[in-house]
C-alpha cells in the first residue's frame, strides 16, 4: 500500500454543550467557525484548525455525559506569539494546567470552560521533523489561509500535535505505525512519535487509566481522524490483522470508519469524495482545497 494517508483531518471534542463550547475556541483561540447545526437530538459545529484539519465540537452520548471526564488525547496548537496565545485563552475563561519543555518544543496546557484539556506550543527553530519544517515554510510563505482569505485569527497557525493518552504506548505505536502506514519519527522524553501525514504529529504518551473497550463514537470525549485518500486499503489492513470497526459511517460527502487501539483508545480516518456540482456535502471549502493540495503533492512525487 503506498501513501494514503494525508493527514490529520478532525479532531472532534464531544460534550453536552457543543455549541457554546465551540463559541469558546471561536472567540479564544480564533479558530474560523466553518458551519454549525442545531435541530433536534443534533447540536455540533465544524472550525477550521489549519493545514487539513477541522476542530469539530459535538454532542455526547447520555452514557458518557454522566461518566468518566477523562481525556483519550489532547489537542496541541502550534502559535508564533506563544504568550499572547496563552493570555487570550486565559482571557476567554481558560485555566493554565501545566507548563512543559522538551527538545522539540514549549507546551502550556491549559483547560477549556468545561474541563477538557489543550496546549499551546511554541516549537524550537532546531526541531528535527521534517513535518514542522514544513509548518514554518508554510507560515514564512503566507500558505496558512482557505480559498476566500479564511484564516485562523491571532498567531496560532494549526493544530500541530496530538497527544494520545494510553496504558499501551509500545502496542499502540506499534499497531498505529504498522496498520495505518505512519511514519515513525524517533523518541523524544522517553515518548514515540508517529507522523500523521505531513501535517501533525501524534505523541504516544503512557498516561492514565485503562478504560473499557468503546461501543460507539459517540461515547468517547475526544477523538482524532485521519484524513485520507485510499479507505478501502486501510479497512483491508485492518481487517487483515483481526480489526473490525466500532462504527462505520457512509453518506455523501464520504465514508468514515472507527476502530480501536491495543490501549483501547478511539480514533478514525475518513475518506472524503470528489467534488460534485449537484452534491452540496462534496463541496465543502475544506474539503477542496485539501483534495486539491493532495492532487498536487502526489504528482510532484511521481
């Protein structure tokens, strides 16, 4: 199987407050509401995180809303003006959590109104990964905004990292990096690093509890998704190993699958279709221009 995967295209927060949580990333982070939707038993909104990738907040399973508030994975922001970052979510009802410093980058995390964990990272100019080269030729570039000039409002330019949470570091790098073709980066503070595409980073950290087999999406907090190019690939090397999906979505905008970690830890990939001038769910700005971008980085590489 040859590339596939792009990158880091969702990271979907779940809470019983969707909406006014998103309102929250919206006004302290600056992340540009992309589209929302309020009807009945549905709330949620979709903000455009940089490069390809959507913060989407969502509704919460009944079952997980009166559970554990324990995080699966955080999301980390990459910003050029980390303290101001900082301030403006301190500002927006933020509260700090802790401070961290490795090789690569400066992390404060903080925790939004309702709880969840987020950082903010300022990278250092040496960093090894080609991934966060890129970030910083693409920022140098002026190559941070959608098509029609939307762009995220401050210095934060993307959302840069994932750390993903687990009893299971080795099996889950292990099974991640082998299933989903990701590049494996190398060991920083005693952690695995895996390359999500070119776009992000996930950080395999040994950190809490472990939590029972997920039954569905909807009962898990935080989830990351892959956004990729080749879906029937990546379900058959799923399947190959003894995976079968936790949920399998299928509508017109694209096909969406998840699965689960050795740690028991949730994550996706979603596979969106071409552009349709009768489809309005395959004309979505975020979409095209990620397809587009994908186009022509393949042909460069041929």
């Amino acid at each position: 199987m040859g590339k596939v995967v792009q990158g880091l295209g969702w990271f979907v927060r779940r809470t019983a407050n969707p909406i006014e949580l998103g309102r929250f990333y919206e006004q302290a982070l600056g992340l540009p509401r992309l589209r929302s939707w309020e009807t009945d038993g549905h709330a949620g909104a979709m903000y455009w995180a940089g490069d390809v990738c959507v913060f989407e907040t969502n509704l919460i399973g009944e079952k997980a809303a009166t559970g554990t508030r324990e995080s699966q994975c955080i999301p980390v922001f990459r910003s050029h003006d980390h303290e101001a970052s900082v301030e403006r979510l301190l500002s927006g009802g933020a509260g700090i959590l802790r401070s961290e410093r490795d090789e690569r980058a400066d992390t404060v995390f903080v925790q939004d109104p309702e709880g969840f964990p987020l950082g903010i990272e300022r990278l250092r100019d040496d960093s090894l990964f080609a991934i966060d080269k890129r970030l910083t030729e693409a920022w140098t570039g002026n190559r941070t905004t959608l098509p029609g000039g939307i762009g995220i409002d401050g210095a934060v330019q993307a959302l840069s990292r994932v750390v993903h949470l687990t009893t299971d570091p080795t099996g889950d790098a292990e099974f991640l990096a082998n299933t989903l073709k990701l590049d494996r980066l190398g060991d920083i503070g005693g952690r695995e690093w895996l390359g999500l595409g070119d776009t992000a980073i996930l950080e395999i950290r040994k950190s809490g509890r472990r939590l029972a087999r997920p039954q569905d999406r909807v009962s898990v907090r935080d989830t990351w998704i892959l956004r990729e190019y080749g879906h029937d690939q990546l379900l058959d090397c799923m399947r190959k190993k003894g995976e079968e999906p936790v949920s399998s979505l299928k509508f017109k905008g694209g096909m969406l699958d998840y699965f689960v970690t050795p740690g028991n830890r949730l994550f996706g990939f979603q596979q969106r279709l071409r552009f349709h001038p009768d489809e309005p769910a395959r004309q979505m700005i975020e979409d095209l221009a990620a397809y587009s971008r994908w186009e022509l980085e393949t042909k460069t590489l041929e």
